[in-house]
C-alpha cells in the first residue's frame, strides 16, 4: 500500500511559522489506523514546524484563531480533528491572528 | 458534507459562528454583504452624496472594507464617493510591502488613494523612532501617532467620514481590554458605531458586528489580496491576555463575541464614577484629555531627547513638562504656562514651532 499523498496549504500570516513557504506537498506513512487531521497536527509538529509550536497548536488542535480548511471548506464542519484524511486532500490553515 | 442551510441545494463550505448556521459560498456571500448593508443602514452611517475615506493598512479587514463598501456602494446605491487612506509608519519591511498591496487595491477597486507619512506628520519614522527609544515601548508611540494621523489624513482630504477596518472581534477584545484596565471613559464609548474625534469628521465602523472568522473566510472564498504579518518591531504584539482570553473564550461559544459587544453597548457608566472631560490640546488643538495630548508629549519626548517622557503616569509627565517649561521661560526661548503669559512673543514663537512639526505640510 503507498504512502497518504496530500498537500497542506497555509496562509494569512500562518506560513511564517513554516520558512515563509505556503505550499507543502506531503505524504504520510501508512499506519494501523486511519489519518485524521489531530493526528496531522501532530506529525507537522515533529516534520514541518520549526520553532514556537505554541502559535501553532494549543492542547489537541490548533491555536484559537487559526482557520482549518479541507478541500476549501470549513473543518467545523466535518468534525474539526477527527476528520477521515483522504487521499489527494488540500488541507488549508489560514491564520486570523496576523495584522495589517 | 453538510448542505447549505439556505437549502439551495448546494454544498455547505462555512459554519457561520454568529448563527451555526451552514452555508454554501454563494449563500455566505450574500448573508454577509446584507449584514454590512443592515449595519450601515439600520445605523444611518453614511448620507447619500459624501465622502468616505476607508482607512486601509493592506491587510485582511481594511481590504475586505474596501471591497464590500465598493460592492454596496454600487448595489444600493449610496451614492458615495469612496477615497483609501493610509498610513505609512516608516518601518522597513514591514510597512512599505503593505503599502505594495493598498496600491493594488487602489488599482482593482479604482479609488483614489492617500497616503501620509509620519516622517510628514511628525518628522520622525519608526525605524528613527525605534533607533532612539529601543524595542519596549515603541508600540505606544505608533498606536498614538497613527490614530492623530488618520483624523489628520481624513481632515487634509476634506472628507465626510472616516471609515475604519475594526470587527467584531476586536470591539469585543477593546472592551475586554477597558474592563481589565478600568478604563471607563473608553468603555463607555469604545462600542460606538460612530464616534467623532472633536474635529467633525464622524469615524464609524460598518464590520462593527462582523467576526473576523468570516471576515478571513470572506476574503479567501473572493479571492482577495491582502497582506498579513507580524510588525517587525513587535512580533507577537498580538498575543496580549484580553486577545487571548477572548480567542479561548470564542472556541467555546463564538456567541461570547456578541455578547461582549452588547454588554458594552448595554453599560452606563454610574454618573459618580470620575470621568475624564475632554478638551483641546493646547499645543495642536487635537481633541485631548489632558492639556497636552499625548503625541504632542510624545513628540516633545523625541525631539528633546527625553523619549521616555510620554511612557507612564500623565500626572508624571505633566511635572515634567512644567519644570521643562519653567527652565525655558528662564531663558526666554519659549513659555506655554499661564504663569508667564506675559510673554506673548515666546508664545507665539512656540506655537509656531510646534505646529511647523505637528501639522500636515
């Protein structure tokens, strides 16, 4: 079986936590269980997160202000992490904590 | 995938944290342009025929702002004139890349575009600025310095009204930030729709009851270009407490935003409760609570190479500043207190030095 191929997309200022680049084309080892997006959060902790993972995730999820979207809709409507990862999914954070 | 609550058959993209409400992106566009239309009318901001300048830093709000005040401009008919108007702090990297992105907006939304400067304004930037004071208290004078030069901009342009990018998320995190202070003359007013400066141009807030959610989600769906980073003088100025308290408290019950605001809009201050009275500074005639407002201390801080004088107690500043005066008087170059009024020349003198710095070139 091959590897879950997605991309992760950030924005609205959020991408400066990740060298400034927006676009990341990614893709997760099998595992036993299936991929949701708490556990996405966690593995861009440990591969795409350089430092400061505190403006990123607070607890299980991401900081309060950050907007998740998955395949351009909004997360709060797909059962935010627990979300099923398929395979080819654009998964989208944008940032609202960022100033003009 | 949920469909639009509308029920117009299309696919949800946005659970609206006003209502709950699902709404597909055709669905959500309308119920938001409609809401800034009933916030605009139901508070009767603009009258047909006027000017209004929208301030516009580049990023998420004043460019979301822009836009829909153009969409309804045209859609209902307000007939007005709609001019951008923007500051430019003097921060290298930061301010002169979003000045990239208002220029743009000026271009796609063909509104005549201004700009001023605090170098003009007050013959210093923020990179000097910073030079001179270090990185702590820098974020006082810009915040300062950029409400003066907005009503000074809005003044220069002749315009009837001054329209501001706050949401409801920040009016929610203002009045936060009032109650943790104790600041009551802010609280009391730091909801209004419309407020006025003293000078007669009416600043009013049509994303008033706007969340930011939908207002990042408004622009991404739209498609529009706005700019977002961090101040390079102040990264993570964002995260003050009432910031975050307010987003924690918002993950629980987005209501929390709303009933923030109408609470603040609900209060009256207690008539005993000592409220400041405001006046005109006596140096640049901006309205003030103190006789000199707080730029002009600022300023004379800078310009006098004390620029620690405007951070801390007015009260300390005030002792200060009379000591300062008393020694100038003894040398006759320049005198403001009554005490020494017979100095009319010095005086005038002063003035006139003051407002060479203080007043639009």
């Amino acid at each position: 079986m091959s590897n879950l191929e997605i991309t992760i997309e950030f924005g609205g200022g959020a991408e400066l936590l990740f060298d400034n680049k927006k676009a990341h084309n990614v893709s997760l080892p099998i595992k036993n269980k299936q991929w949701i997006i708490g556990d996405l959060l966690l593995w861009i902790k440990e591969n795409l997160l350089k430092d400061r993972p505190e403006l990123f995730l607070q607890d299980d999820s991401v900081r309060p202000g950050i907007l998740v979207l998955v395949n351009d809709a909004d997360w709060e409507l797909m059962d935010t992490v627990n979300y099923v990862i398929q395979p080819k999914d654009k998964i989208l954070f944008i940032s609202t904590l960022h100033g003009g | 995938m949920p469909l639009c609550s509308a029920n117009c058959g299309s696919n949800a993209i946005l659970k609206r944290p006003k209502t709950g409400d699902a709404l597909c992106k055709e669905c959500f566009f309308e119920a938001f342009e409609n809401e800034v239309h009933f916030t605009i009318t139901k508070a009767r901001l603009f009258e047909p025929g006027k000017t209004v300048a929208i301030a516009a830093s580049g990023g998420k709000d004043s460019t979301v702002l822009a836009y829909v005040l153009k969409l309804l401009n045209e859609k209902f008919k307000y007939n007005l004139k709609l001019v951008l108007l923007s500051i430019d702090e003097g921060i290298t990297g930061y301010r002169d890349d979003s000045l990239d992105t208002v220029k743009k907006n000026r271009d796609d939304y063909e509104m005549p575009l201004k700009i001023m400067s605090y170098k003009d304004l007050y013959g210093w930037t923020m990179d000097e600025i910073v030079a001179e004071i270090g990185r702590k208290n820098n974020c006082t004078f810009c915040g300062v310095f950029r409400r003066q030069a907005l009503d000074r901009g809005a003044n220069l342009l002749k315009v009837d009204y001054l329209a501001t990018g706050h949401n409801a998320d920040d009016i929610a995190e203002t009045v936060l930030m009032n109650i943790l202070r104790g600041d009551l003359a802010r609280l009391n007013r730091c909801t209004s729709i419309i407020t006025d400066s003293g000078d007669g141009i009416p600043r009013v807030k049509p994303l008033k009851y706007t969340y930011e959610k939908e207002i990042v989600m408004y622009a991404y769906f739209r498609k529009l270009i706005y700019f977002s980073t961090e101040c390079v003088f102040a990264p993570n100025a964002y995260r003050g407490h009432a910031r975050v308290l307010l987003k924690d408290l918002e993950k629980i019950d987005p209501s929390v935003i709303m009933n923030i605001i109408q609470s603040g809009e609900s209060l009256k201050v207690n008539e005993t409760a000592n409220m400041p009275t405001l006046t005109k500074c006596s140096r640049c005639n901006y309205v003030s609570s103190q006789t000199v407002c707080k730029a002009c201390v600022l300023l004379e801080g800078l310009n006098k190479g004390l620029p620690r004088l405007g951070i801390g107690k007015s009260s300390k500043v005030k002792r200060i500043l009379e000591e300062n005066e008393k020694k100038n008087c003894d040398s006759t170059s320049c005198c403001r207190t009554n005490n020494c009024k017979k100095d009319i020349e010095g005086v005038e003198k002063c003035t006139d030095k003051l407002s060479s710095v203080n007043l639009i070139k």
